[in-house]
C-alpha cells in the first residue's frame, strides 16, 4: 500500500494539470434579446465558404468550433442581420445585447472590433460611420477587423467606389490582404483595363442575399457560367407566369449552364414561400422584403415587372428581359462565341 503513494501523487498531479489546462479550441458565450425564434445561422467567410447552426434556450447560447486558423464568421438573424465574429484556437469571446446593440469582448480582433463599434456609436450618418472605418483601417493595417469593414462600408455600397476599396487594401499586411473575404471582394471588381474597356454601368454590383433555405447566395457561391437575376412579385401576375415558365425551362437546360437566382420584390413572405417552386443547384429563390428598395433592381433601373437582367460569371451584363426562346438563342449564342 505504501508502494502505491508515488503512483497517486503523480496521477492526481496529472489530474489537476488536466482540469486546470486552459480549454481548447475556440469558445463564444453569447446572450442575446428581441430574437424571433430560437436558431440563429452561423455564416463563415473564412478561410472557407460554410454554414452551422446556433440553438438559443432563452437567448442565450454557447457556441464552440475548433478552427486550424484564424476563422471570420457571421451570426445573422431570420432578418438578414450580422454581428461578425473572430475565433481562432483557445480564444474566449463574449456577447451582449441584440442585433441593433451589442458588445462583443474576448480575445483577438474582436476587441478591436468593439473599439470601432465604441467611435461610431456617437455618429449620426453612414457617411460618417465609413470615414470612422476609413480611418480604422489605415490605422489597423495588421487586422483582420479592417478586412471586414473594407467588405461592409466599401464594397457593399450601392455604388463601390473600385479606386477607393484597391488603395485601401493596398497597404494592409500580407495576411490580411490574402484572406479570402477580400479575395472575394477583389475578383468582384472588373480590373483595371477591363474597366477602360467598358463602361461600369455593364456590371452588376456584388451582393450577397439570404436564400429561402437559409443559406447565403453570392457570386462567388456558384460556378454557373451564367446567372439569370429575375425579379418577380406574387402581386403581379405577369410577372408569375414568367416566373413560372423559368422553372420550366430551366428544367430542360444543362446544369453547368445556368443557375436563375429570383429575386423577389414582395413584402408579404407568407405569400412570397406560398408561391416558390422547388429550390435547386439551378433554381434558388429569394426575398429580403426590400421591394422596389432592393440595391440590383435600383441599379439595374427597372420601374416594372417582369424583369431580368443575366450576367455572366464576372457579373458582366449579357442581356435584360430574355425569356423562352430569347433566353435560350441568347446561351447559344455565348456558348458558341466560347468556343470560337
């Protein structure tokens, strides 16, 4: 028996190590008010392009991931709002308040991400709130918090302005500039000459939207050749039935082809899922109750329904309005100048 003391010292030693060792991995304690039901989406932009889940038991949550770097991730509501988050292994973060008011604490980024929410908390304009970001970012050329807010005052205006977004990613460090939410944003952006080339009102500008399934759908979401954007509303029937005939003719056509993301203009959701057909890699619908507020449907300067505008995989424009046999005299057309 007494043989057997080292034996205990040593393994009740290990055992305190063990619980004494700092957990693991990356830990987010959330507690959050004025949410509609119980799940929230978890939407990561890097390193990689994926989706999880976060279930709430009376607003507050626990979320844990086990990231090999550093990982940029969204918490977005049923209403399309985001409070951006950075996990990387072992850090601990917390967060407070609702989606229009919350404070983020913890480890990494995150803290400067709050010193940023804390000088724009007293602002009364979005321009203001984007020269406060302009002026983070060239202070924070290391950070990851100056990726993100590059992509959600910059690239995410109704008009980017492309010189403006390339002279502020141009200073950032090597691993910032290569993260993938500004490679993303990058390749949004017609080059240089290809802009010489043609006029800027020949691209649609990038966005990002909620998808019926919850996921989110963006150009650099599909490797379609071809994007067919049809605005539609359940209160205008015209509109419906070209709805409806898109189904069915997408049906018939190659699933490299083309994918037709329906950009609804209705307010009414109940009425708007009532009427969708079956989502698919080709056939994805959408609506974020913005209406005639909607940002593609402004630029594309659209005043009635039906209407589409189909872009390729650059988000340059091809043609507008094409239905039926217009739509598919038109792909022909493009598959035939490719092969050329």
């Amino acid at each position: 028996m007494k043989g057997s003391y080292p034996f205990l010292i040593l393994a009740g030693l290990l055992l305190c190590l063990n619980s004494c060792r700092k957990e693991s991995g990356f830990v987010l304690e959330g507690e959050l008010g004025g949410l509609p039901s119980d799940m929230l989406l978890v939407v990561y932009d890097d390193p990689e392009s994926k989706t999880d889940t976060i279930f709430l038991q009376d607003g507050k949550f626990v979320y844990k991931t086990n990231p090999d770097t550093l990982n940029i991730f969204r918490i977005v509501n049923d209403s399309g709002e985001a409070i951006p988050v950075f996990a990387n292994q072992e850090w601990r973060v917390s967060l407070k308040g609702d989606f229009r008011s919350y404070t983020i604490k913890g480890d990494g980024p995150n803290k400067e991400l709050q010193e940023f929410r804390n000088q724009i908390a007293e602002t009364n304009s979005m321009e203001e709130e984007r020269k406060a970001a302009e002026a983070f970012i060239k202070s924070h050329p290391q950070s990851f918090v100056s990726a993100y807010l590059i992509n959600q005052y910059f690239i995410q205006a109704e008009k980017p302005d492309e010189k403006k977004i390339r002279s502020l990613i141009q200073p950032l460090s090597g691993t910032v500039k290569d993260s993938r939410i500004l490679n993303v944003a990058l390749k949004a952006i017609p080059e240089e000459d290809e802009k010489k080339r043609s006029n800027n009102d020949e691209y649609v500008n990038y966005f990002s939207a909620k998808a019926r399934n919850g996921k989110y759908i963006s150009w650099n979401s599909s490797k379609k050749q071809y994007t067919l954007i049809n605005f539609w509303a359940t209160w205008d029937s015209e509109s419906t039935a070209r709805h409806d005939s898109l189904y069915n003719l997408v049906k018939k056509l190659k699933k490299d082809g083309l994918r037709v993301l329906n950009l609804s203009l209705d307010y009414d959701k109940k009425a708007w899922e009532k009427a969708c057909k079956k989502d698919s890699e080709q056939w994805i619908e959408i609506c974020d109750t913005k209406a005639w507020d909607n940002q593609t449907i402004k630029q594309m300067n659209f005043q009635k329904l039906p209407a589409n505008v189909l872009v390729n995989a650059n988000r340059k424009i091809q043609g507008v309005n094409l239905y039926g046999d217009s739509l598919l005299e038109k792909l022909e057309d493009l598959s035939n100048e490719k092969r050329k």
